[in-house]
C-alpha cells in the first residue's frame, strides 16, 4: 500500500457559514467515485475528492469544527466525532468472503479545532437544541478516528444479487496533533474469495430481472452493469393481493383494472390462509419461490383484519418484513403496501382513487408539476434547509413551482390551499403525531376537510408514528381514506413511520426518494420508497436502519406509476380489430417506454413496452381465439392513458374508397373486403355504416367483395363502417370513416349533478340527477346514452339541462350535434353514492326529551323485516345513534323498539354525504291486566300468586294475589307482550 501525506497548516476562522476547502483550487463539488470490474470476484474503486466543507461552531465557549462532503451523509454515533463518509453498494459473488485492501491513498493534513461531536441518533419526538453535547474516548484518549480508512458490510441479498456496502472514512481526526486527514485520493479493491460465508445466496431459477428492480439495482450497485447476470424483463413481475373476507367483491375492480394493464395478479383472502402473519407469509413465500416470480404484495384491510409484523423498536406495526424472501437481513426482495379500511367504504374509496389516477389522468392539467414542501425550522440543518435541497432538486426537473410552508410563518390555511389548487408531491419534515403534523400543524380534521377531489398527491412523510396503524385512524390512513367513494380526495400514496421516528435516517431515505425520481431512474411508489429506504440501509448499516425499516410502511397501491407533468397526449395508431390466431399485434404510441396491453374476459393476451420510437410488435403469447370485443390499455409515464375496445374478428383485408367524405353532400362509399391469401373478395358479408348524423344502412358484399353506399352525413365524425358474416354473433371487423368539412361547435361543455344528494360532476343509480350541456351555437342536440340511458333532446337556445336516472354505474356519453358541425361528445362517470346515517330519538309527549336504550335498526326498503339487519344501534344517554359504516343512497325502513314506547316504523331516504335524521317515539298507552284463577276440576277459585313479566328479558313487572272468588288485577301495565305465571 502506497500513503502518500500532505501537509496544509491551515488556522480555521470563527465564523457562521460552511468554508470550502478546496484542495485543486475548483469550486465546491461532490466526490467521484469511479468503479471498474476487474474479475467476476474482484472490483476496483477510484475515489477522488475536491475538498471539504468546514464550520466552527462554538459549545461551552471552546471552538470546534463541523466538517460536511457535498452530496454525502455523516456519522450519527453519540458523542464521537461527527464526520463525513462515502458509501458504495456493489454486487459480489453468490458465496464467498469479500474483503476490501486499500491499493494506494493520498491525504491531506488540515489543522483544525476538535472535531464536533455527534449528538447521536436523536428521536424527532425532541428538539436537538435542547441535547447537549456529549464526548467520548476520543476526546480524552487521543488517537485518529475513525481508526479504519475503509470498512465493508456483512454481505446481504436483494432479490437477484448479493451485495455488500463499503464505506469510505473520507475524513478522519487526528485528535494528538489536532489535524483532519482528508482524502484526496484513494484505489481500493473488494474481492471475494472461497466458498460460504454470510448470507450465501442460493441458486433462483428466474425468468429474469423485473424491471422495477432492475431501476433499483442500476441505480443502486455501483458496479451493476459489469456484474449484471440475467436478462431483463420489459414489463413489471406478478402481483399478490391478500384481502379480508369481506372486502373480496369490493376490491375486484381494481384487480380487473390491474390485470387490464398487464399485470398477473392473483388474488387470495386472508381467511383463506388462516388470517396470520405465519398463513400470508406463507403465501407469499409460495408465489415468490416460482419461476415467475412475486413483485407486488397488496395487503387489504386494517391490522385487526389483515395482521402485521410486530418490529423489535417499540413493537412497530411492520408490513415491510413480508418482503424479506433471501438472506438474513434487512434488504426488501419485493414491494409491500397495504390499503387499510375498517369498513367497505373506506375501501371503495381508495380503489376508485388508484383506478382514476391511473386510468383517468386531467388532460391539460397542471398541478401535476406543482409541489409542495412543509418543514419546521428545528435540527442542524433546520429541516427547512433540507427541504430547499428537495425543492431545488424537483425544480430542475418536470416542476415549475413548489411551495415553500415552513415554520414559523407557514399555516394551516396554506397546507389546505396547495392541496386544494392541486399538487402532485407533499415532502414533510417535522414533528408529528398518530393523527398530525406539527410544523406546520395539520390533523386529520384538516385533512378530511380539504376539497381537491381526484387531485391527490403522494406524500414522503418525515415526523414521528404518522403510520400507527394500530389506532382507529391514523394519520397516513386519514389521508388515503379522505371522501367517499363518489368524491375521494386526500392522498394517492403516503410513506409514514408507525413509531417515533430518528432525525436523519428518514431525511436520507426522502432525499434518495427525490433523487431516483429526478433522475428518471425510477416512478413507481414501491420503487422510489423502497429504494429510499434500501439507501439507509447502506448509509447507517446497524440499527438506526433497522429501525427505520420497521417503522415504515406504504400506505396505498405499491404497483401506482407517479406522476409528475401535464399528461402528454400518445400519437397511437393501429387496428380496430385484432385478427383471430394472430401471435403478433403491432402498436405504435408515439412515445418511448409506453406500455402496451391486449386483455379480455380470457385473460392477459399479450403485454409490452414501445421502443425508443414508440413502435411496439406487441407478442401476444396468449392469442385471442373467441371472437368478440378485446381491450387494448396503453399506460405510461406522464402519460394520458388510452383503453380501446377493440374486436377479435375472422382476418379480412378492408379498403373503403373514399377515404373520407363531405359533410351534407351525397357521396358513392364502396367497402371492399377480401381474403388475405387469396386476395379474393369476400362474398355474403353484411356490411353496415352508421353514425349519428347517418341512419344505420346496410348491403351484402357481391362477388367481387363490394358493397356500394350513397352517403349523406349531417354532422362532422367518424362514421362506423361494420361487417358480420351470416349467422355470426360478432362483427368481424370495424373501421372509420372520417367526415370532413364540418364547422366547429364551440363552447360546448356538459356537466352533470345529482342535486338532490349534494352529488356534483357525476350521476349515481336510481335517483334523479341531471345533465347540462352548453354551446356557443344555438338550437343544437343533447344524445346521452350508456348507464341505461338513451335519451334525445333539442336545446332551447344556447343550453339544455335534462333530467336524468342512470340504472347502472359505468360511464354516460353525452353528445352535442348540430346539422353541419363537428360531433362533441364527452363522458359522465357514474358511480355508486353513500351516506351516513346518525340522529337523535325523542319523546313526542315529554317536550323533545332524549331517550336512551332504544333500538333502531333498518333494512332496504322491501327486505324482510325477520331476517338480519343492515345495522343494529342503541342510542347513548344522549337519545344518540351513528352508524360507523357508509350506506349506499337510497330508501332504507328503519324500526325502533323500545319498552314504554309504541315501537316505531318509518321510511327513510338516505341522502349523499352526512345524514342527521330524528325520531320522535310516543309513549305507549297503559292498562290493567286482570281475570280470574280457577281449578282444572270443577272450577274452584284458586288462592294463587300472579306474577307478570316482560316477554323480551324477564323482567319482573308486577305482582299481585288472588281474592277470595279467584279474582286478580294489576296496577297499570305499559302495552306490551308480557309472560303470566
């Protein structure tokens, strides 16, 4: 080994900003590291630094020095030196012991006050002003620390790979001579030699690198290129959904809407493997054992339904151990989230929040490049200053403004008007709680309070226990649940600690977060959390990283695809039908990465990813082999999604002349349909075109394969041109036909609500909403069709409003057609409405008086009244009752019974949104009870003992004796059913 020392004799100034010290005379820049794969077993790195930070800070009137390395973290130890180091995670071999030499290093001597302590590891819980510096053996033993210039990890495995972290003591304190060793420079190498060792990982017969992962390790391994040993998959790996019993129907849109993406999902219930943390690890073992693979582990349902681990820092609630698979450490294998409910409306809720972030991006809109950064002003750095590093990280990339709303001048009313006006990213640093923020103070009344709708974010929360699940409602949890399953807002995604949480760890795990995002080399929620993570791991491999790890947890969809930038429109283009038999399917989307996926009530025919030119041979390994409508779903980064309906057809050749045509003229259209390998015209097909300026017209293709039209289109579209075989149940193709020359219809906006229920910009199931369309030209046409409506109605001038009553969730299309102009047409989500549903119960004869004990239950109106309710209550002392779950609008009976009361029936029409409904009860009328005991023979007067019970709980009501003649009368009894003994 070659040491070379330099000596700089340099007297630090007092004073209150870091000082550069330059050792090349350049300005102040990161460290590089430079890796090179000599061996399979033997790696190289070349670390060269251009200088330090330094500081002096004043404890107890003595001077000392903080020492900083731009883009790197420092020691958090208590009451050692506070120095700066450089971390490298690199791929070794499967067994072995690795070992790291130092080949050649040049320091630099720097003198220097004592170097500053570290105040350790601190809880976010206390302010770090408050921690007094402590010193340990280095300050009263001398030496140089840390005694190691270079130090390695015990090997770990992530997934595909076995790696181990080095760490480079970039800085080091000599405290005898009172000088720094600073590295200039340094070569090392990391070889592994022999069999064994720590955390062998055994041979997994893959079918290739996910390509989640391969972002992780790309970014992650410094040495991944060289070392990489498997093939990369161009699409993600399977999905694993573990849900309670009863949420099983709830969740199958999402499921279907996964699998319409192209993922392979399956899905289990939790009872189905014993609802434990032994039974689900189980079944995640199982699937992640299969050469496919696992990727995604979904847990659904609270921890009382869908059990967590219990952490060994304070029994944290810890989901992130479900993805421990290889080796004995802490590294994650697969990504696990969870979406916590208590009840189906909170589960609804969410699922629509995860479909329409990804399925029904705002075209145009501009809040996704807006984000939002909340600090407090304590630590060292204050956590404000680290969230500019944030801020100015995201604003060199896709985002135009992120707002500043720190203490002590940031609000609450400001938190609510960045979410509110939209945001795609919340980063939070401070202080918290299981149900707030503190610096800015947010709970999570502000947070059920907010109104951004389908504007959600994904927030990077650093503050204390946020995602202590274990409560009724925590706060991560409040920020995924927020609305209803009609109008969600709230969050998208949220990262939050389940226990107190330490100062820096979680700084580092955000930080890596925003980098991986910044740098394109990740946009999935499990990736870009996980990997923020997995960065602790490497910086603090002890436990202040196991810490961190158990705390965590992802509160959302783990498979959820960010977004950062308006959505960018794909320039598609391909067939509308897809040939039966096919194998292969061409796609071109405009845009490189794009994801491309062919699905249908069969299952997942083909999925993949467009090439650099957006073009996509989509393999379709499952091929369509019943006829009938397929769905072609096209995702991506920022991009706006695109599903289309297409048709599995018999193959035919079509070529309709012209290729457009006018609008009001009459033109000759020809279709021509022909066999692919003969060439020949198809004979006997019935071809059709329609639209909505043209009446359905049909002819049969001759021997030639044409079928001749006189055309004359009202309005500027895209006429349907169809053919069907005799007999068929399907159209074997569908194709366009454009009409040009139309005028614009401009202005024209629809919107929709459900004035009834407070229901704005949807429709719901059965109950009467309404549809308003608007235009600049007047006396135009409102079509609205789908949901089990099919309506036409003529405007009055420049608007319409049109009463409707959907019978069905799903979409409406609303259409605006005027004679000579472009069709306008746009869609109306339906969807299911719920309400809650709480009151008081009174006295009708005692002047409102509340009234305890008494039962109020409900059914649907029409069920029977004998069977199970829909809910069961006793009002409080109060006259109180709530109920805890969401019901879906509509008419509910409900029934009160309650002793001294004539017992009560009403129906009830349960509105959107809170529902404060009062019941009056009248007291029941009483009276006396009376008859006669007499013997069985002969009809003797009997001296007995009436006693008088209620029928329902045995309580004894009244006593009375038999008269000389038999006879017995009771005081005045309530009207009730009693029992007479």
């Amino acid at each position: 080994m070659n040491i070379l020392m330099v000596i700089l004799l340099a007297g630090l100034a007092t004073g209150a900003q870091a000082e550069w010290q330059s050792f090349t005379g350049q300005d102040a820049s990161r460290p590089e590291v430079q890796v090179q794969q000599v061996r399979d077993n033997l790696t190289r790195l070349d670390v060269t630094l251009e200088g330090i930070d330094t500081e002096t800070v004043t404890i107890q009137g003595a001077a000392y020095t903080q020492v900083r390395l731009p883009g790197h973290w420092w020691t958090l130890d208590a009451g050692d030196p506070e120095l700066p180091y450089i971390t490298s995670r690199l791929i070794i071999p499967d067994a072995g012991t690795p070992q790291v030499k130092v080949v050649d290093a040049v320091w630099r001597e720097i003198a220097t006050d004592p170097v500053v302590p570290s105040k350790g590891n601190l809880m976010r819980d206390v302010d770090p002003a408050t921690v007094p510096y402590t010193f340990g053996e280095a300050y009263s033993q001398g030496g140089v620390f840390p005694e190691q210039a270079v130090q390695l990890s015990e090997p770990f495995i992530m997934r595909d790979f076995r790696g181990v972290s080095l760490r480079v003591n970039a800085v080091r304190w000599d405290a005898d001579r009172g000088v720094l060793l600073a590295l200039e420079s340094a070569t090392f190498t990391v070889e592994t030699t022999g069999t064994g060792g720590i955390n062998v990982k055994q041979a997994r017969f893959s079918d290739g690198i996910d390509a989640q992962f391969a972002n992780l390790y790309a970014l992650g391994f410094d040495n991944y290129d060289a070392a990489s040993k498997y093939s990369m998959l161009s699409t993600e790996g399977r999905m694993l959904i573990v849900c309670h019993d009863a949420f099983m129907g709830i969740i199958q849109p999402f499921v279907e809407w996964k699998r319409q993406t192209g993922l392979d999902v399956t899905l289990i219930s939790s009872g189905s493997v014993g609802g434990t943390t032994a039974g689900i690890q189980g079944a995640i073992d199982e699937m992640y054992a299969q050469p496919a693979g696992l990727t995604y582990v979904i847990l659904v349902g609270d921890q009382a339904q869908i059990p967590c681990y219990s952490g060994t820092f304070e029994g944290a609630d810890d989901d992130t151990r479900y993805a421990n698979q290889e080796g004995d450490d802490l590294y994650p294998d697969l990504f696990v989230s969870r979406v916590s409910g208590a009840n189906p409306s909170d589960i609804q809720t969410q699922i629509n929040k995860f479909i329409h972030y990804e399925r029904n991006p705002e075209a145009g809109a501009e809040w996704y490049h807006v984000g939002t950064g909340l600090a407090s002003s304590e630590g060292n750095p204050p956590d404000y200053e680290r969230s500019e590093w944030l801020r100015q990280d995201l604003l060199g990339y896709t985002f135009t403004e992120v707002h500043e709303i720190y203490q002590p001048n940031g609000t609450t009313a400001q938190i609510s008007a960045a979410v509110n006006e939209g945001t795609s990213l919340v980063t939070y640093i401070g202080h918290g709680s299981g149900t707030s923020w503190s610096n800015p103070y947010f709970t999570t009344g502000n947070v059920h309070a907010l109104t951004n709708g389908w504007r959600t974010p994904w927030i990077l929360d650093v503050s204390c226990s946020n995602g202590d699940f274990s409560q009724s409602e925590c706060y991560a949890e409040a920020w995924l649940r927020a609305g209803d399953p009609a109008q969600p807002h709230g969050a998208i995604a949220m990262y939050s600690a389940s226990t107190s949480t330490p100062w820096v760890p979680p700084c580092v795990m955000q930080a890596e977060a925003v980098d991986l995002l910044v740098a394109d080399a990740a946009n999935v929620i499990g990736s870009l959390y996980y990997h923020g993570m997995m960065k602790v791991l490497d910086e603090y491999p002890a436990s202040q990283s196991a810490q961190l790890v158990e705390q965590y947890n992802i509160f959302g969809d783990c498979s959820l695809m960010v977004r950062t930038n308006t959505p960018v429109v794909p320039a598609t283009s391909y067939d509308g039908v897809v040939s039966l038999g096919s194998t292969v399917f061409p796609v071109e989307t405009g845009v490189a990465g794009a994801k491309v996926a062919l699905y249908s009530s069969a299952g997942l025919h083909g999925v993949g990813v467009a090439d650099a030119a957006g073009h996509l041979d989509l393999m379709l390994d499952n091929p369509v082999t019943v006829p009938g409508p397929v769905t072609l779903t096209i995702t991506g980064y920022n991009l706006l999604t695109e599903v289309a309906t297409l048709q599995a057809i018999v193959p035919v050749v079509v070529d309709i002349q012209p290729a457009s045509i006018p609008v009001g003229e009459n033109t000759k259209v020809t279709v021509t349909l022909a066999d692919p390998p003969s060439a020949r015209g198809t004979v006997g097909v019935t071809v059709t075109i329609d639209g909505f300026g043209v009446d359905a017209m049909s002819a049969v293709t001759d021997e030639n394969g044409e079928a001749v039209f006189n055309v004359t289109p009202e309005y500027g579209e895209i006429l349907s041109v169809t053919g069907r075989e005799p007999d068929a149940a399907y159209d074997m193709f569908t194709e366009g036909l454009p009409v040009t020359g139309a005028q614009e219809l401009t202005g024209a906006v629809v919107s929709a609500e459900v004035a009834s229920i407070g229901l704005v910009d949807a429709l719901t199931p059965h109950i009467e909403g309404s549809v308003t369309a608007g235009s600049d030209v007047a006396d135009f046409q409102l079509v609205l069709s789908g949901c089990g409506l099919d309506s036409q109605s003529m405007a009055d001038g420049y608007s319409i409003v049109r009463p409707v009553t959907p019978t069905s969730t799903g979409i409406v299309t609303a259409t605006l057609l005027k004679s000579g102009y472009e069709v306008v047409s746009s869609h109306i989500d339906v969807v299911p409405a719920y309400g809650t549903l709480a009151g008081t119960v009174t006295d009708a004869d005692d002047e409102g008086t509340p009234v305890a004990g008494v039962r109020v239950y409900g059914f649907a109106t029409g069920d029977d009244p004998s069977g199970t309710p829909l809910f069961d209550l006793t009002t409080d002392a109060a006259g109180r009752y709530a109920l805890d779950e969401d019901l879906p609008v509509g008419d509910y009976d409900l029934y009160t019974s309650r002793f001294g009361y004539l017992n009560h029936m009403e129906t009830y029409f349960l509105m959107y949104g809170a529902n404060d409904h009062g019941i009056a009860l009248n007291q029941a009328p009483s009276g006396v009870l009376s008859g006669t005991v007499t013997a069985l023979d002969g009809g003797e007067p009997v001296a007995a003992v009436i006693k008088v019970k209620r029928a329902d709980n045995n309580q004894l009501m009244a006593t009375v004796n038999t008269d000389e003649l038999g006879h017995y009368e009771t005081p005045a009894l309530t009207y009730y059913e009693y029992r007479v003994t």
